[in-house]
C-alpha cells in the first residue's frame, strides 16, 4: 500500500476573501490544539480563549455544550460501527464517573457520543482511549466524520465485500492511524464518507461526500462510487455516480479517498460556508473535469462505472435474530430507543457481549446495536437478561424504526427537543394504531438534518411555529423518502405543525397512507 507523507498544517492555496472559519483556521489549526491540551484542562474551560473552545477543541473531538457549560460532548470515531466489549466497558466508566451527567448516544453514523465530559478529565480520558486502540480525532468541524460500513459486515451471509479493513485503512490515512493528520484537518468543510458492503444499502450510500458502492464489472466484484451526497440548511442533494469503477483493495479504496480529499482540499471553495461542500464544486467544474482532477492526483486513469450496482435488496434493519455466514453462530439486533445509553447500560452491553458472544459489539446507522457471534445453545439464556427487557429484539412498528437526532436537550442549534418527544409520541402511536408494517420515523431539531428526515417514510424537522399568538415548536413534515435498493430522498410536504398538534395529524398519515387501523 501506498504510504502518504504527514505533513504539518496545508493551507488552502487560495485569493478568495476568507470567510471568519477559514481566518481561525489559517491563524492556527484546529488540531494544533493538541499539544496545548494539558495546559488548557489545568486553566480550565473559562479561561480558554473562545475560538480554541467553541471551535477548535472539535478537531479533537471535544464539543463545548453552549445549552450545558461546563459539560462537554465527546464525538468518538467508531470505524463501521465496530468496538469490543473492553472498549465499551471503557467508555461506559468514563461517562459513569459523571453521574447523572454522564450518558452516551448511538448516532445516525454508526458512532458513539459522550456526554457529560469534564475538560479537566480529558487529557486522562485520551490515555485510556489509546489504551484500547481508540480515538476522536478529526470528528468535527472540517474533518471527515466517522466512516461507516454495513453494520453485519464478515458476518452476513449474503454479503458482497467484507469492508472492516478497508474503513479502517481509510480512517488509518485520514486520521495517521489516530494520532491526527495535518494533511485533511483543514477541508473547506465537513466530509461523510461510506463503505458499502451488504446487497442492500445499509449505510445510506447516496447522502456521503464519498460513497463506495458494490458492483461487478467483467463479472469481477468491485466497487462503483458516487460523490457529492450531503444534507445542509440551505440544500440537499443525493450523490452522482463519479462514473469510475474500483477492485476492493485498500490500494485503490485508500488511494481514491486521498485523491478526492486532496482535491476538495486544494480546489473547494471557501468563501461562502454554505456553499462549501463538495457538490458545490463538482456543480462548478461539472463531473467530468472534477473526474480527470482526481485521476491527475492519483497518477493514472480510472476504470468506467459498472454498468449497475449490485444493490438488490430493499434495506434491513437487522432487529432479531439472523444466522451467520459463520456456522452455529447468530447475530442479534437489539432497539436502543433513540440511540440513548446511561453508563449502565453501556456496562451492561459490554458484560453480555462477552458472556455470550464473541465480546464484540456493532452499531448501526438506525441507532441501534448488534450482538454477533452467539452460539444456538447460548440463545435462550442471552434473551433472558434482563437488559433484553429494555432493548428488545422485537420493538413494536414505530418505535422500531425511530432515528432522532440530539436536540435541544444538549444541541445549541436545535429548534425542538426531539429524543424524548419522539418516543412519547411514538409509543402513544403504537398504543393507538394497529400498524401493518415498519413505518420509519425520523426526527431533526433544525434544517442542518443530522436525524435525516429526507430518507424517512415520516420525516420531521424541527421548526418554530406561530399558534395562539405565541411561537412553539413545531416541524417541517418530510415523506417519500426511499432506502436500500434506488434510494431516493424524499420532499418536505407540509411546513409549520404545531408539535402539540401532531399527534393527529401522524395518525391520519399512518391511516391513510401506511395501512394504520384504530384499536
Ligand atoms: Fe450533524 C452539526 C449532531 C449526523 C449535518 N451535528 C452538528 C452539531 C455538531 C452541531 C453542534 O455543534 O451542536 C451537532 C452536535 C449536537 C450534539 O450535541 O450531539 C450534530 N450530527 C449530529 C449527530 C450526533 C446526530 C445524531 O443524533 O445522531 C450525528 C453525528 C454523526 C457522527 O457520528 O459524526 C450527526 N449531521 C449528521 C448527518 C447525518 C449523516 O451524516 O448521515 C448530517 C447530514 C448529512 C451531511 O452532513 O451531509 C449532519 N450536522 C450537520 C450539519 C449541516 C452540514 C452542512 O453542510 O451544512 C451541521 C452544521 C454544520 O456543520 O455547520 C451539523
Ligand atoms: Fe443539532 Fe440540528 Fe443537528 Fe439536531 S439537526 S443535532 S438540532 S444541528
């Protein structure tokens, strides 16, 4: 494999005026603000110059909480949703130390939030991470953001290409194997990468800057890739194929994540943020210009695109009990409600991971975990724990299908609280409705969409809304949304519900178009 030179601080060639992220940026990069670390966890979060705290500390993944001081996020990276029980058991102590402070989230990459997080304990807390071969480097700000795979990869039976490795050796390269990486700290903005490797679309391919796609050519099994997918306030847009074709060698996958980041990073604009991600440029240079860019900075042509991807599959949620392509071994799904965990149940997870399993743990992009490597004979005890009773396997149809992002419980931008909105509701639904199917609820605070309402059967984003004279809150309602196999997003319908008012009007959607039936 080709090796990369790490270099110290690139700054963007560049004779656009700056906008005030990219003047803090070239001052001082944010991953600079390693090597003060220790100085700043003694002078405390007050004292700390305010772009190094609201901005800076998130290249290590550190997020100053403006709805909470003093108590920060810690945005982990977790490369296709992948951690063992002693990373876990790791986890779950430095949050436990927070009392009731202290809790995780399951987020829509596959990844794992701390909360609750004291910056005076950070510096020890990153010890330990590396201890157990784990980090949060580059997770915010311009960074790629976790790279996510199919959760059930090298266990699936019908899978196409095993992608653990490869979305290690992508983070390995962007990240120099967790220490941080100088050459792609300072993108023009976000960047979401994923690794398809099931038949039916697990990671949602079509909203990543970069997406690799199974596909065969000449009967060969490969990768097609499409680019440009993202979600923000202003626009979203599904990716477009990049009309190339790659073997799934960590040569040609690494290789082409470094010379589409290479590019973004010398030629992305900058000068106006919310038109800084990569579509914008590919829009500006068109497809193919942007193609022969990348080809350039590899050092040699491209294969074409397959003619078609071999996702086949509408997409599955992996809730239950599947056999493994391992004999006499099982995977279980089990239903995190919105992704939330107190300490406890990290713990908790962790233990049975080991008693029953192989100690290892998955997450998926639905905010839900997975427990492989079950042996038949272990089942039956295995679903008897009580922590099964909190994290069923078989979750009734909303609340089986429920995604929300943060909000304004600890997400300064969010116009609603969304978590424990969107359970309440969920469950009164399900109380009320006998719902003939799965319906995917997905719940966002703001338009940045981190909870992707655009893929959802029901999307909801946060918004405020005039009723009785006054401003609540209430949401944007989204539908159509299509995942798996010809994903598609979908549209926003209806502007302005009252959140007090959706109850309703969810039901009637649930009765009119989803087969929903009054008990
Ligand atoms: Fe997000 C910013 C949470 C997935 C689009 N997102 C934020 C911040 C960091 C804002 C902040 O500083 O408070 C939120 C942190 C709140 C908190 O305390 O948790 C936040 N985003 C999340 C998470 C935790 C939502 C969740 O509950 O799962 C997800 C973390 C993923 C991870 O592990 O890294 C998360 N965010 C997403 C996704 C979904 C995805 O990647 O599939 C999107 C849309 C896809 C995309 O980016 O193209 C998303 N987040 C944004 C944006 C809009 C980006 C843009 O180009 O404008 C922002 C705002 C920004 O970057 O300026 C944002
Ligand atoms: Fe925060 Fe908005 Fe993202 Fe929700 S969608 S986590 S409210 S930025």
């Amino acid at each position: 494999m080709e090796v990369f030179p790490v270099v110290q601080s690139i700054q963007p060639q560049t004779t656009v005026s700056l906008n005030k992220f990219e003047k803090f940026k070239a001052e001082k990069d944010g991953l600079a603000i390693k090597d003060e670390l220790e100085y700043l966890a003694q002078i405390g979060w007050e004292a700390m110059d305010k772009t190094d705290l609201e901005h800076r500390l998130k290249w290590l993944g550190v997020f100053y909480r403006p709805v909470t001081p003093g108590k920060f996020m810690l945005r982990m990276r977790m490369p296709n949703g992948i951690l063992t029980s002693e990373q876990m058991r790791v986890l779950g102590n430095i949050v436990q130390r927070y009392g009731d402070d202290g809790s995780a989230d399951i987020t829509t990459r596959q990844n794992l939030q701390l909360r609750g997080i004291r910056l005076e304990d950070i510096p020890d807390i990153f010890s330990r991470l590396k201890a157990v071969e784990m980090t949060s480097v580059q997770s915010g700000m311009d960074n790629v953001r976790n790279i996510t795979g199919s959760p059930v990869a090298g266990l699936d039976q019908d899978e196409l290409i095993d992608t653990r490795e490869l979305v290690q050796k992508v983070q390995d390269m962007i990240t120099n194997n967790g220490e941080g990486n100088y050459d792609f700290t300072n993108l023009p903005r976000k960047f979401n990468i994923a690794i398809e490797g099931g038949r039916d679309n697990s990671v949602h391919a079509e909203i990543n800057d970069i997406a690799f796609v199974p596909a065969y050519k000449n009967g060969e099994l490969g990768f097609n890739v499409v680019v440009g997918g993202f979600f923000s306030a202003k626009r979203c847009e599904a990716a477009i194929p990049l009309n190339v074709w790659v073997t799934p060698t960590v040569g040609a996958v690494v290789g082409l994540c470094h010379a589409i980041l290479t590019v973004y990073r010398e030629h992305g604009l900058r000068a106006n943020r919310q038109k800084a991600r990569l579509m914008w440029l590919i829009d500006e240079w068109g497809i193919n210009k942007f193609r022969s860019e990348v080809e350039a900075e590899l050092g040699y042509a491209l294969a074409t695109e397959a003619e078609k991807d071999a996702i086949d599959w509408e997409k599955r949620d992996h809730l239950g009990i599947f056999p493994q392509k391992q004999t006499g071994l099982n995977y279980v799904g089990l239903h995190i409600p919105v992704g939330r965990f107190s300490a406890q149940d990290m713990l908790d997870l962790a233990r049975i991971a080991e008693v029953y399993g192989s100690g290892e743990i998955r997450l998926t992009v639905e905010q839900n975990v997975i427990i492989p490597n079950i042996a038949e004979d272990n089942l039956e005890t295995f679903l008897g724990e009580p922590i099964l009773e909190k994290f069923t396997i078989n979750p009734k149809p909303l609340q089986r299908a429920l995604i929300s992002c943060t909000g304004a419980q600890f997400c300064n931008f969010a116009l609603v609280e969304t978590k424990n909105r969107a359970v309440a509701l969920a469950k009164t639904l399900d109380e009320t409705l006998d719902i003939p199917q799965t319906v995917r609820i997905h719940w966002t605070g703001c338009p940045n969409s981190c909870g992707q309402p655009q893929v959802a059967d029901i999307g909801l984003m946060g918004t405020k809304v005039r009723k009785d004279g006054k401003t609540v809150e209430g949401v944007d309602l989204y539908m159509g949304g299509k995942v798996g196999k010809d994903a598609h997003l979908g549209t926003c319908v209806q502007k302005g519900i009252a959140c007090d008012d959706l109850l309703p009007v969810l039901s009637k959607i649930l009765i009119e178009n989803f087969g929903a039936k009054p008990k």
